[in-house]
C-alpha cells in the first residue's frame, strides 16, 4: 500500500468519540484507548483482516499494536473464525466441566515446561491475583516483593509505581518513594509490599537480604514491558531464581505479556527459568479474554475442595468458545517455523528502524528483540530500569513521532510504555510499509 497522507480524515471517529462522551466515562472503557494517549481522541477501528485494520472512516492502516498483543496470530485468522462459528453453533458456554477445557490445558501442558497443571482465568490480572494468593497459601507469608515499572493487573496491591513519573519524585534506588497508582486503595494495602528496583543485582541481594525471610512472593515481568521492551541484564533472572529459592519466596513470573510469543513456553523457556508459579493471557486467548495460572501440582493443588482450600471461583472460567480458540491457537503456534517467522519478521523491522535513525541522525534506540520491540528517543544507547526510563526517555517526542505514522497508514499506541508487535500475519510488506512511513515520520525530527 502507497503510504501516503491517506489517514487524516477521521471525522467519524471524531463524531463517534463525542458520542461517546454521554454514555462512557472518558468515551472509552480503558485509559489506554482514550485522549490522554490518543490527541485529540482515539481511532475508532471497525474491522481487521491479517494484519490490517480499517477505522470507522474507511482508513486502512497496517497495525503493529495487535491488540496490545493478544493478537499473535493477527485478525481474523481463517482456521479461529472456522473455529469460532463451529463452537458458537454448538453452544459457546455452559458453565459447566466440557471437553474443551481439557484439551486446552493439553496443549497448555505440551508447550509450558513448568506447567504440571494449568487454571484458567478470565484475564491476566484474574491470574496474576490467584497467583498472590496461592503462593501466600504455600508458604504461610504475607509479603509481596514488586518491582519499579512492572504492571502486573490492577488488583490494589500491585499498583505501586507501574506508571512513569518526573525522577525527582521516584526518590533513591536503596529507598524507593511508594507512588501508588490509583486512589480509592486503603495504605494499608501496601503494608506488606516491599517495593525494589528491577534489573539491579546489588540491589536485589540487598532487598531479599532484609527481607527474604518474610516474603511469600516475588513476582515480576521476565521482560520488563510496562516501560516499553526493557530486557533483563546477563544473568539477573537466574539470579532472582537462585535468592527466591534460598529464602523460600516463591517466584511469579508474569508471563502475561511474554507468554507463547518468545518461544512455545514463554520467557521461561527462553531464558531457561523454572518459575514457581506463572501467569499468562494476551496471546494466549489470540484475541478473545483468558488468562492461565500455571506450576507444579503440588502449589495449585490448593485450589482442592478442602476446608483450608484456595478459593477460586469464576462462572467464566474455561469458557467453552474460548477453550477451543485456546487450543486452535497453541496447535496454529506449535507448527514448524511458527516462532522462527515471528523472529525473522521483528527482526527485520528492528534493523529497519535503526537504519532510519541512523540514517536521518535522530537520537532514538530501537530495543528488544524478534515479536517484540520498543522505539526510545533518548541519548542513551539501552534502557535498563524504570528509573532510565523516567529520566533519559523523551516520550513526548514518540507520540508526536507516531502521531505521524497513524497519519499515513501504520497503526500504533502513541503510549511509549507499551511496545510494538509483530503476529503471524505480518509479511515482508507490512516491513517496508513501516521502513517506509518511519523514514517520511523522521523528517524534522533530527
């Protein structure tokens, strides 16, 4: 497709933004899709097809934002419609135990090697919640030790600094000021919560050191996403594995990001991590909502019937059309060259990119590696933390940059915490789109 100024009529959306205005709070049901990212108000997309989206005005964009990365196998993809239409005929749920849940969790097992059993959620942050829970079941601890920067769901004691603020108010490394994300959470919430810096062996040693003893979890993002693509320092997750085990801390690695687009088992089997218990969604459900709690039998057997049981409930749990896009979805990512055309893809947009800047002598990084990658306008040659990102990263400077690219046809979050995607369905084409957009975005960029 030509990449043109071909995307700047959106008086539709704009009509049906203010539409939206008197009967949701913001016109949308997610910050993230709303003004305070989107200026001066979203795209409102209508269809997919592949790995192009079309918004209510009739604009066609190639989308790398995927749904936030739900979509790995991208829109519409034939085999999940047959697969939808025939379950949705059948009876998409019942509520009740169906084949369905168990051939998912089947395919669930075969890919994720520290998954002796799987439970089902709704979303990532249902999973990231039972997974608290379960691990203060197990180990008979209350603390949770979180990192700067990682999002893990907004279940309230969680929501310590995940959203980037001004460096004077993050306060030091060894003392780390506690900015809760949200009011309505009572303080006392954040009692039992030990807040550390991420990507930082000293620091890690000297948290788990005070603390070690008291934790019933450490639960982080194996890739820190919530501030772009940050990747782990050499060595830094295997040794988080090495002091969680130590000290009895269970270690939650939130896979919900991460999860089936690395490698058939995630980060863990990328990075050779056995994590006590792990969490999954986005890609998982190829669109449709689900989130996976996953680890050996002997911690989610808690969930038993008993009188000292973990209690999980959920009418939606397992969802019959959901479960059957589950295992469509894992079979589609179990196929040979699966993960190598997402790697090779990415890739290929990644030196794209960085040829580009470097070509027009704009001061941007392109990190992170094959499905997965971010764009930082920063001197810096890497982003290690959150605290780099709060001080080195000029995220206004990407929004006015992909502010540009929707403006021609390529679809993406002008939010710099959240990353690009590449699905299955991405091709050469779509690349050379982008390469192309990218290097008419960077003119008075320099």
């Amino acid at each position: 497709m030509a990449q043109t100024n071909r995307t700047q009529n959106r008086e539709r959306s704009k009509e049906w933004f203010e539409r939206a205005q008197h009967s949701l709070v913001e016109g949308v049901n997610s910050p993230s899709r709303g003004a305070a990212v989107y200026s001066p108000g979203p795209i409102l997309l209508e269809r997919g097809q592949g790995s192009h989206v079309w918004d209510i005005d009739g604009n066609e964009y190639v989308d790398f934002m995927m749904s936030f990365g739900a979509l790995i196998q991208g829109h519409a993809h034939p085999t999940l419609v047959k697969t939808v239409a025939e379950a949705m005929a059948e009876g998409s749920h019942f509520a009740a135990a169906t084949s369905a849940e168990i051939e998912a969790a089947e395919r669930f097992r075969r890919m994720v090697p520290s998954a002796e059993v799987v439970r089902f959620t709704n979303t990532g942050s249902e999973a990231t919640m039972l997974a608290l829970r379960l691990a203060r079941a197990h180990t008979g601890r209350h603390k949770l030790l979180k990192f700067e920067g990682h999002y893990h769901g907004w279940y309230d004691p969680f929501l310590l600094n995940a959203h980037s603020h001004p460096p004077e108010q993050l306060g030091t490394a060894e003392n780390p000021a506690r900015i809760p994300d949200s009011t309505g959470i009572p303080p006392s919430t954040f009692d039992d919560v030990v807040l550390a810096p991420w990507n930082d062996v000293d620091a890690l040693e000297r948290v788990i050191k005070l603390h070690g003893h008291e934790l019933a979890a450490v639960i982080t993002e194996p890739i820190m996403a919530n501030m772009g693509c940050i990747l782990p320092r050499d060595g830094y997750l295997q040794r988080l594995r090495e002091l969680t085990r130590h000290y009895g801390a269970m270690l939650i690695l939130d896979e919900v990001v991460t999860g089936f687009r690395y490698a058939p088992g995630g980060c863990q089997e990328y990075y050779g991590i056995v994590p006590d218990i792990s969490t999954f969604g986005k890609a998982l459900g190829a669109g449709f909502p689900v989130g996976a709690v996953a680890g050996p039998r002997a911690i989610l057997e808690r969930m038993r019937w008993s009188d000292n049981m973990v209690l999980h409930y959920g009418t939606f749990n397992g969802h019959r059309l959901t479960m059957k896009v589950v295992a469509a979805n894992l079979d589609l990512l179990a196929a040979e060259g699966a993960y190598r055309q997402l790697h090779e893809v990415g890739n290929a947009a990644i030196a794209g990119l960085r040829e580009v800047f470097k070509r027009h002598r704009v001061k941007a990084i392109v990190q992170g590696f094959g499905p997965m990658f971010q764009i930082y306008f920063t001197e810096r040659d890497a982003i290690h933390d959150y605290r780099d990102y709060c001080k080195y990263v000029d995220s206004k400077r990407y929004s006015q940059f992909v502010d540009k690219l929707l403006d021609r046809g390529i679809y993406m979050t002008p939010s710099n915490g959240l990353h690009w995607i590449i699905s299955t369905a991405h091709t050469e084409a779509d690349i050379a789109a982008l390469i192309e957009t990218a290097d008419l975005a960077c003119v008075g960029l320099a």
